[in-house]
C-alpha cells in the first residue's frame, strides 16, 4: 500500500507526524519514505510493508494531509503501475526530459579512445542539434586481455568537450560503484560541463550492491539494461532495486537476449516488449539497436539491420535509443563492427524521425478502451 501525501506536506509538519504515529501503532508495519519528482510538483510517499491486509484504505485516506491511498496488488512496488495509480511518469535531468512520451537519441561512441574522435562525434552531433551521447569509459569486456576503457583518466577531457559541444547527457556504463565518485569528481573539477547518466551493463543487472549504490544517490539518473540471459520480471526487478533505494530516475534498457534464436543477429531482438515495459511499468524504455543488432549487415531494400531494428523500437514506442557510432569503425577499440559512421548519422536521425512521426500517428489512431 502506498499512502501518497498532498505536495504541501513537509517531512516536519504536524500533520506528517500524525500519519506516522498512525501508522507505528498498527502491528507489523514497517514504512519507507519515498521522494517523488515530478515535472510540476513532487510528493513525499510512505510505502507501507507487511501487514496491510487489515488496514482500512478510507480511515487512512481522512487522515489530515493524505491525498489519497493506492493499493498494490501486483509487483514492483515502486516503479510497476498499479490500478488506480495516477503517479507521475519521468523526470527532467539537466535540461533534458525523460518519459514514456518523450524520444531521446543517444548516439555515441561504445568507448572512448582519443580526444580527436570524441571531439569528431561531439561536433557532428551539435551540427544535428543533439544534446545527448554515449561515452564508455569504463567497458566490461569477455576477454580479460582485452582493451578495458580508459577509465577515470578520459573523464576530464570527455566532460569538458561535451560542455564546449553542447552536450547536456552523456550515457556512460560503470561497473564498480567506485566509479560513482569518479565521475561526480571529474564533473565537478570540470565545473559540471554536462551531466552523466550511469548505465548498468547487461552483465550487471542483479549485481545488487552495485544497484543499491546507483540507487542511494539521487543526483545521476540511471540507466538499467535487461540482463541478457534472465527473465523480463527478474530485470524488472532490478530496476525496483534501484527505486527501493530511493533514486526513480530509471530508464529501462532493452538489448536484445543472448539466443542462437536470434542468429544471425548478435543477440535476439527484444524490442517487442517496448510496450510491455510501459504497461507493467512508469519507465522510459530504451532500445540498443547497436547491441542488439552486432553488425553492419544490410538488407536488401539498401538499409542497414540496425535502422530497421531501430525504427522496429521506435514506431512501438521506444522513448530513448542508445547507439554505436565511430568517426573511424575500423580503429575502434571496442565493437567497431557494429558502428555507424558519422556520414550516416543524418540519415539514421532522419528514419528516427519517421518511426517515430509514424507512432505518433498509430497512437492517435487508437481505439480508445
Ligand atoms: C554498452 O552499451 O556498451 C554495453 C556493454 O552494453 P550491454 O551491457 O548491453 O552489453
Ligand atoms: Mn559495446
């Protein structure tokens, strides 16, 4: 049960004080705070744990400063979408805004490696009036041997060419929470040029510590992609664990599923469950065409698989594309095959943009139930 309180209401006012000494004398209750950022207002949240079968929905709903009372039957208590629910979806981060309405294209390279094609993706982004990227500085890689990201030696160069490009989200994968501070460091040396999102990796979506970590700190949203070999609810999961914590600055990443099914793709595309991932939940969805997809194989009708999978993504509702781009595929450190080059990045933005027109228009079609 989640007991969702008027916006007036402050953590020191009285009548928030007579809510929780309600709630302490009801048997085998625990509550959490939670803190709900909306574009218009935020509320404070008290979920309730335990014992709510017994609990009278009415008498609580007449408590001073309650504004109303949502029962949760189904999982995922903080980020699901319950019956009845009305709570805001998204959230704004620096500038830029994050829904299950809105598209945000991420293109970028899959790591970092010189200053001069950084600099190279960050001008033809501008050029295209883009204020968001991808940045790996940190890679998780199968090969040990393998190049592993510059790591926190790229970040100072990286953040204040993103500031000098316009630059306003830079994706950028951690896999230890002690890249956390890094990142927060090297921002705030640069003097907070532009702002970082943190994805978790494939590999990390039940890493549960790392989890707790991205979810205890409020000032970076997070991006969480599905674990590619666990199931839809488990992944799901996941991002609950994020939210539990406190931070609901979430969005979920599809990436396509490990399966020799999906040959000869690198992975199975999931991009079917767009719409899945906005009903049982409030997140944005992104879509990793690039992961998913592996290569630069073409079909016949002259577009690349990655554009069609794209546009699969988008024309379902996809509200965030994260995708591989190299000035140079062929000197990438890391998945230079599947990288788009610059001089196609117009054309990529463009059939975006007609996915996404199209879905716009399919919405509007809708037989409203
Ligand atoms: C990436 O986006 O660079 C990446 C490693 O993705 P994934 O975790 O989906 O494999
Ligand atoms: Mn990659």
């Amino acid at each position: 049960m989640i007991v969702i309180l008027r916006p007036d209401i402050g953590d020191e006012s009285p009548e928030f004080k007579q809510i929780l000494g309600y709630l302490s004398n009801k048997p085998n209750l625990q509550t959490r705070l939670h803190r709900e950022v909306g574009e218009l207002r935020s509320v404070t949240e008290i979920y309730l744990i335990g014992d709510t079968q017994a609990l009278d929905r009415i008498e609580i709903e007449a408590l001073p400063g309650v504004e109303r009372v949502v029962r949760i039957s189904e999982e995922y208590r903080v980020v699901g979408r319950h019956k009845d629910d009305g709570r805001p979806n998204g959230f704004e981060y620096n500038g830029v805004r994050f829904s299950q309405d809105s598209l945000n294209v991420f293109a970028g390279l899959c790591a970092v490696d010189t200053r001069e094609h950084v600099e190279a993706m960050f001008k033809a982004l501008r050029d295209r009036k883009q204020t968001c990227t991808r940045m790996g500085a940190y890679k998780p890689r199968t090969n040990p041997y393998s190049f592993q990201g510059h790591g926190k030696s790229c970040l100072p160069w990286v953040f204040e060419l993103a500031g000098k490009y316009g630059i306003k989200v830079v994706s950028m994968e951690i896999t230890h929470d002690s890249h956390l501070d890094e990142i927060r460091q090297a921002l705030e040396s640069a003097g907070r040029p532009t702002g970082v999102m943190l994805q978790i990796g494939t590999r990390n979506t039940q890493n549960f510590e790392l989890l707790k970590a991205v979810g205890r700190q409020r000032e970076f949203p997070v991006l969480l992609k599905r674990g590619f070999g666990i199931t839809l609810e488990e992944s799901l999961n996941a991002a609950e664990y994020v939210a539990s914590e406190g931070n609901g600055m979430i969005v979920f990443g599809l990436r396509g599923m490990k399966s020799n099914l999906g040959d000869p793709h690198r992975n199975f595309v999931d991009f079917a469950q767009v719409p899945v991932v906005k009903r049982l939940t409030r997140l944005p969805v992104c879509i990793d065409p690039s992961h998913s997809v592996g290569s630069r194989e073409r079909a016949p009708d002259g577009l690349l698989d990655v554009f069609h999978v794209t546009a699969q993504g988008v024309i379902a509702g996809a509200n965030m594309v994260l995708a591989d781009f190299h000035p140079a595929p062929q000197t990438a450190l890391v998945d230079g095959p599947q990288a788009m080059t610059l001089d196609e990045l117009p054309a990529y933005l463009d059939d975006i943009a007609i996915a996404r027109d199209a879905y716009e228009r399919r919405r509007l079609a809708a037989v409203p139930s």
